[in-house]
C-alpha cells in the first residue's frame, strides 16, 4: 500500500536543494587539514554564490592566549583594506553583528539611520552590506560582505544563503581550531617526558626552556639559573629536582640574600655549640637538611666571599667543615644555584670568587622573561586568578579579552611575579565590585586609558565589548544615568544593567 502523499512545494524544495547543496561543497573543503586554506576557499565558495564585491571572514578562538590566536580570509581587499577593515571601517558594523549575535543587512550604510553617523562608515563609503556572526555554542568569528556584484542590496535569500553557509561552516572551522590549538602548544612534546604541570604556557620560549630541563635534569651536576627577578627561578629548580634521580630526596632552599652576613655560614654548613653566641647546642645546616637530595641556593651573588670559599671546597671535595668543627662531614647533595645579577661583572670587581663561577655553571640555565614570552601571558593570568579566588573563597572569576590584551601589551619589569600579584589584586577588586568578570580597570586601576580603539589587531571579541561599553555609555548619558529609563530603552533587566556598568567600569562623569 503506498505511503501517504507529501506536499513540498516548490520554494521549500529549492531551498532545501540549495542548503543541501552547500553543505556538500563545505563538507568537501571541509577535508583540509589546515585552517587557513580551508578559510579562503570557504570564502570563496560563499563569495561566488552570493556575489559580493568585497569580502572578509574572521575566526577567532574563544580564550586563546594572544591575538595571534586569530584567523582571516578576504576577498577582493588589499592589505591595507584588511587593516582598515579590523580597525576603522567596518567596526560599527562588525560589532553590532557580534553584540546582537544576528545577521546585519542594509542596502546602503550611508543611509541607514543605525550606522550613518559612524566615521567609519563615512569614511569607508559603506553602502550595501551582509554581516553575520559565525558560532559553535560560543562566539566563533564572522562574515563580513560589503557590495553587490549586481545592481541593487543583498537579497532575503543572499541572507539566508549567508546564514545556511555561517551554520555549517562553525563546526568544521571549530574542528580544525582545536586541532590548531593542539599543534600550537611548543611545549606539548616535552610535557611528555617531563614532570611540569605548574610551568604554564606554551610559548617557543618556554618550550626551548623545558627542553633544556629535560636534558639537564637526569644528569648529577651543578645547575646555575640566571635571568631576572621574578623569572621563576625557585621553581624551575624545584622541577629540575622533581625529574632528577634525587625525586625522592629533600629538596632543600636557602635565600643567601634573606640572611645576615653572620648567620649565612651558620645557616649553611650548620654551628656545633658555642660556636657563635647563638650556638647554644648543634645547629644543623642547610647542607646536612639536603643530603642524598638538592639544595638550592637563591641568590648566591649575596653569598660572603667566607661562604664563597667553604662552598667552594664542598664542591671539590665533597666536605665541608660545620662552624667550629675540626673534622669534616662529607655531603651528597646537588646543588642549584640561582642568581640575577652578572656574576661575571662581580668577578671582576672581586665581589664573586671566579674559580666557584666555573663550579656553578657547568651547566647554565638562562630563563626567558615575560616580555620574551608574551603569548603565554593569557594562560598565566587565567592560572594566577583561579589560585587566587581559590586562596581566598571566592567565586570564580573570568578574564575579559581587554584585561588579557592589556597584560600583553603592558610592560612587566618583574616579570611572572609582578604578574602574579596583578592579577590577584584585580581578583580582589573584582569581586569587591561584584564584577562577573575581570576587567582591564581591576588589572591596571591608576591606568588612564585602554589599549587603543585603533589598534589592527583587536579581536572581534574586543570590539564588540567595546562596542557595548560605548553604546551603554552614550544610553546612560542620553538620558542623565536614570538606570530604569535606560534598562527599559535597552530591553535589559536592571540588576543586568547594574553588572554591565561595573563590568565595563563606567563612572558618572559630573561626580
């Protein structure tokens, strides 16, 4: 007996037809392993059916750690079209697409009263213009078309056919994402054979770094780490000594500047009593507390050119002679030294004696500082604020994107320290304001400005945060921050209104 009989019209049919279509032809561009040809041909493939003139299409990976993190295809834009499209022309309109999470369509920029007033759309000479966000559970990028191949504005079925494209485009792109993101780590390799889980990031830097430590560490001989305060120099030598046959020692540490130049030798090699007027009884030093493991020596340029000597002999023959003691003890320890001052340079001015300078750096371990591994800044900073909302019971804390681009573009003279203790206060200050995020004014509160608006290299995550903190802005102001007025304008419950304005650090600018 035959089935019953289905209707399909004509319409839906095509439509269907068509969706189907497409879906096919990205399935097969789909295959790519990478993401940048799988973007240009993708483009290409939508720029062809819908006819536009000009086209940019944009990924960005949600929480990557820098804005490196970004892909782009373009068609029909010059170099230069590109940074202005980032930057100046489209903004406006990119990023209401974003806030909004809907498709943008006008038949002429110009003259459309939401846009017309914008610079960058006077400047630009926008007219007719197709705009859609691209996303994956999550805001993934957008597609940005700009002029008709034809006469007249992008039809109804052009913005279907954008929007069918944006739907099945967003899971392979995600795909070849995480693949990206996975092939982008320079430390994954060596995380394999090393035991580093607190070392964050996945910088060159940092991978080149860890690597070192993998050869090092196995081997029985003297380390010296050099680089700038707050470079993580006690940490590194304590993951040299967790991946040493030592694992199981004591690893023991002593700040050599952290004591008084009459104590340090006591501290160091230990007293027998009555050695100093503290020795009441037998003080065991640091040397005997590492046996069959390691000690580490923090800032041994401070170290007095005594202790220098005793060490010395420790290092040449094993022995060492506790203070007031006539017979030796013998150590089996590995020693780890740190310093950040040049030692060379205290050499010669006979503050460092030169024959314990070529005991320490049989081995010489130089750490990158945070400028020369700017890309591992986000992940850091997403390490330090959920350590200090931990520490400290409080709710857990996002980053926004400007906080993280702010951190990257500022300057960190005390490197991953100074950065530590950043990013703690701001956790502080963030959830005193009732914050849902951190915002760049928790990070840098004495800061005049924000990173530029003019910067090519903003996400698209940025801009459209910028877009809202200015639109918010404008709304409260328009209307002499009467907050119900406002909330019932931008359809937004007031205690959301509330979150945005603290969010976004907004202040009445007359109080």
């Amino acid at each position: 007996m035959p089935g019953p009989c289905v209707n399909v019209d004509a319409t839906t049919f095509e439509r269907v037809r068509r969706e189907r279509d497409l879906y096919l032809r990205l399935l097969q561009l789909g295959s790519h392993e990478q993401l940048a040809p799988f973007l240009q041909e993708a483009l290409a493939l939508i720029v062809e059916i819908v006819g536009a003139r000009l086209a940019y299409l944009e990924l960005y990976e949600e929480g990557a750690a820098s804005d490196s993190m970004r892909w782009s295809a373009t068609q029909g834009l010059s170099n230069e079209d590109v940074e202005r499209v980032r930057s100046v022309i489209s903004s406006g309109i990119i990023a209401e697409a974003l806030a909004t999470g809907s498709t943008i369509v006008t038949p002429s920029a110009l003259l459309d009263p939401r846009f017309d007033s914008r610079a960058s759309v006077r400047i630009g000479q926008i007219e007719a213009v197709l705009c859609t966000p691209i996303e994956a559970g999550s805001p993934l990028g957008v597609l940005y078309l700009q002029g008709h191949a034809g006469a007249g504005p992008f039809s109804d079925e052009d913005r279907s056919t954008v929007e069918i494209f944006a739907k099945h485009l967003a899971p392979l792109a995600d795909r070849l994402l995480a693949r990206h993101r996975n092939s982008g780590d320079a430390t994954r390799d060596v995380r394999v054979k090393l035991r580093a889980d607190n070392v964050i990031g996945r910088s060159e830097s940092l991978g080149t770094l860890l690597r070192e430590i993998a050869l090092i560490a196995p081997l029985d001989v003297s380390v010296l780490l050099t680089g700038e305060s707050g470079t993580g120099k006690s940490q590194i030598a304590r993951v040299i000594h967790d991946n040493s046959r030592r694992s199981r020692g004591p690893f023991v540490e002593l700040n050599c500047a952290a004591l008084p130049e009459t104590l340090v030798e006591s501290e160091l090699f230990g007293a027998m009593p009555g050695a100093h007027s503290t020795a009441v009884r037998r003080i065991e030093g640091k040397i005997a507390a590492a046996e069959r493991g390691t000690l580490f020596l923090d800032e041994i340029g401070d170290l007095t050119l005594a202790a220098q000597a005793k060490l010395l002999q420790l290092l040449q023959s094993r022995q060492y002679y506790p203070l007031g003691s006539v017979r030796p003890v013998t150590a089996d320890i590995r020693l780890i030294a740190a310093t950040n001052v040049d030692l060379k340079a205290a050499v010669a001015e006979r503050r460092f004696r030169e024959d314990l300078l070529y005991r320490l750096q049989v081995l010489p371990l130089r750490l990158p500082t945070l400028a020369e591994r700017r890309e591992d800044i986000a992940d850091l900073m997403e390490f330090f604020a959920g350590g200090a909302c931990d520490r400290h019971g409080l709710p857990k804390l996002e980053l926004s994107r400007n906080a993280i681009r702010g951190a990257e573009l500022a300057d960190w003279p005390g490197n991953v320290r100074q950065l530590a203790h950043a990013v703690e206060a701001a956790v502080i200050r963030a959830t005193g304001e009732g914050a849902r995020q951190i915002e760049y004014h928790h990070v840098f509160p004495g800061a005049l400005n924000e990173p530029s608006a003019e910067d090519p290299s903003l996400s698209f995550q940025e801009m459209t945060r910028r877009y809202q903190a200015r639109m918010l802005r404008e709304a409260l102001e328009a209307n002499g921050w009467n907050v119900a007025q406002v909330a019932q304008r931008l359809d937004l419950a007031r205690s959301h209104l509330y979150t945005l304005i603290r969010a976004f650090g907004l202040k009445r600018q007359d109080r």
